[in-house]
C-alpha cells in the first residue's frame, strides 16, 4: 500500500474521530427525543427467575457472571441460570434452553451478534430481555438509553428496570446465482451494499484495539467503488429503479460515535426508516458524511429517506447483506418487514 493511501486513512480516521467526539458532545447537549414513544411500565413484583445468555470470550463477561449472581443473592431470588454461548453456536439452542427453564427475565451478556441471535428467539414470546452490553458497538443498549459503559447499573436495569415493547425486524435473504436462502431478525440496522462490504471487511484485531473506529478503515477502502443498478418496492407499491452504493433499513436511528443517524427513527412506531444512498464520487459521500453529522434537513439527491413496513430489493448481482453490523451474505433480492412491538426489553 503506497504512503499517500495510509495517509488518507489516518487523516481520515482522525476527522471520523474528532467529529463523533463533537458529536457525542452535540447529541448529549441537544438529543432530546425518546429512543420510544411508549412509557414503559414495571414488571410485577415479586421472585423472579433469571436465565442468562452469555458470551463467554467478552473481556468482562465474569465480572457480569459474578454481579448478576450477587444481585439475585441479595433479591432473596434463586439462583440465576446461566447459559454460555459457543463459537459453533452464538445463541439459538442457548435461548431455547433458557426459554424452558421458563424465566421471567432473559439477561443477554455480550455484543450485538449475541443481542439479535437471542432477540430472535424471544421475539412475541414476551419473555422480557434484559441486557448487559459487553461488545463494542453495543446498538441496541445505546438506543435504549442505556450507558454502555456502567456494567452494574445495566445489570441493576435488567433486573429490576421498567420494561417496554419495541419492534424487531427481519430479513429474508436470497441469492439466485448459489440458490443460498435465510431469514434472520435484527433490532437496530440492517444494509445493503457499501456499508456491509465495510463490516465484511473490517480489520477483526483493528476492531479489537480501537472499537468502532476500525471501520473507518474499511470504509476509506471501499469508497471508490460503483454503484449498482436495483429494483425498490415499499409496502407492496410499484417498484423503482435506481443506481445505489448501499440502502439501509433502520429500526432506530443511533449508531456508534454517538451519530444520530436518522434522528427521526422510533423504536416502537411500526414502521423501518429506510435510507437510500447513491454517491458516484468522494464529493458525494462528503455531503452524505456532513448532512449526518450536522443534521441539516436540506435535500440531498444522493441521499433519500422513506418510511414503510415492507421493503422488496433486488439486484442482477450479488451484493453484500448485514444485519446489526454482522455479515449476513451476498443476495440478489432481500424483503425486510417490521415487526411491531414484538419484543419486550428491560429499560431504566
């Protein structure tokens, strides 16, 4: 790699660093709006069974084991019932475990991969989930107001915190070229295109040493790339063509550096915020870069925003899928649906 490339992604990196620090600070001063619109309301009282979903390899995965123990001790409550996820299985048989144990609250100890696998499961069981965010993006957690950083009081919220309904989305993945077909629910954001190439191919031992800001990296790499001619229908309306980079469906608007992404996304309003991106040049993602940061409301023609409750995209090519930030795979079409109000999660 040529020095004139390193030293746009560092400088890069430093400008992605210094503004979502500005941001943080913007969002703290200025963001007002609830990540919910619905109050949320107390679980009754009384003994309560803890079952526990947790990823063992995060860093503070058993100080999490060891308060959650120590605050169900001194609730008077059993003990709680903990299930450790594995590299070959990251939450499913975990979750279902855990559902038979017949728990009124289900804590989820880890990242957003661990959080979505779990979510899926208990999805319109309304079981509630607590959580105890130990990964680096943490979305949910931070889209519910939870500080990411205080790992007592979120353990102290997942145990005895209000709770509330939210939506939960989910995405039907189909590659027509290998005949390869899934369908996976995700909570916060799920893409199509640029931003899950950058996930893809973000730099795992960067990631680790510097968080979020290893996608940075990723990104600056991906940038030159071209757009993709789609097909788009919402809500079962006419579709459309168009030229894109990447198209995400929102379930709430914060991600990572503390961005208001889509400072009108509700976590319970029934319906995705979807986010169309069609930058053909480095001018075009700086505008698209800038009106997220400063939250103009002026229109830019490479950067549209919809509502809608069903979204239908198809590509002649494969393109690149996340969902909550994990690669979920190449796909020539995907249907993404809400689904309103169909988890109900521990809040403060």
């Amino acid at each position: 790699m040529s020095d004139w490339i390193l030293y746009v992604i560092l400088a890069g990196g430093v400008v992605f660093a210094v503004s979502s620090w500005w941001g943080v600070r913007r969002l703290r001063a200025r963001h007002t709006r609830s990540a919910v619109r619905e109050d949320a309301h107390k679980p009754e009282a009384g003994l309560q069974r803890v079952a526990v979903i947790l990823n063992p390899v995060k860093a503070k995965a058993e100080d999490a084991r060891r308060i959650i123990r120590g605050a169900c001790h001194l609730a008077g409550w059993d003990e709680p019932r903990f299930f450790d996820t594995t590299a070959e299985d990251p939450g499913h048989s975990q979750t279902k475990a855990a559902l038979a144990y017949k728990p009124d609250v289900v804590l989820v100890g880890g990242g957003d991969g661990t959080v979505r696998v779990v979510a899926e499961t208990l999805a319109h069981t309304d079981v509630a989930m607590g959580l105890i965010p130990l990964g680096t993006g943490n979305l949910l957690a931070r889209n519910v107001n939870l500080d990411v950083n205080d790992l007592r009081g979120n353990v102290h919220t997942a145990l005895f915190g209000h709770q509330r309904y939210i939506d939960t989305a989910r995405m039907a993945i189909h590659n027509e070229r290998t005949g390869a077909s899934s369908e996976h629910a995700f909570l916060v954001i799920a893409g199509m295109g640029l931003d899950a190439e950058v996930v893809g191919d973000t730099n795992d031992g960067l990631k680790k040493a510097v968080g979020w800001l290893a996608y940075t990296e990723a990104g600056v790499r991906h940038l030159p790339g071209r757009r993709k001619r789609v097909s788009i229908a919402m809500d079962d309306e006419p579709e459309q063509s168009r030229k894109i980079r990447s198209v995400l469906f929102a379930n709430c608007g914060l991600i990572p550096g503390g961005i208001d992404f889509i400072p009108g996304a509700m976590i319970d309003d029934g319906v995705l915020d979807v986010v169309v991106m069609s930058p053909r040049s480095a001018i075009g993602w700086i505008a698209v870069y800038a009106k997220i940061l400063f939250k103009h409301n002026r229109n830019l023609p490479v950067m549209n925003y919809y509502r809608s409750g069903k979204v239908v995209i198809s590509s002649s090519e494969p393109m690149a899928t996340q969902l909550d930030g994990d690669p979920s795979g190449e796909a020539t079409k995907v249907t993404v649906k809400v689904e309103p109000r169909s988890l109900l999660v521990r809040v403060q």
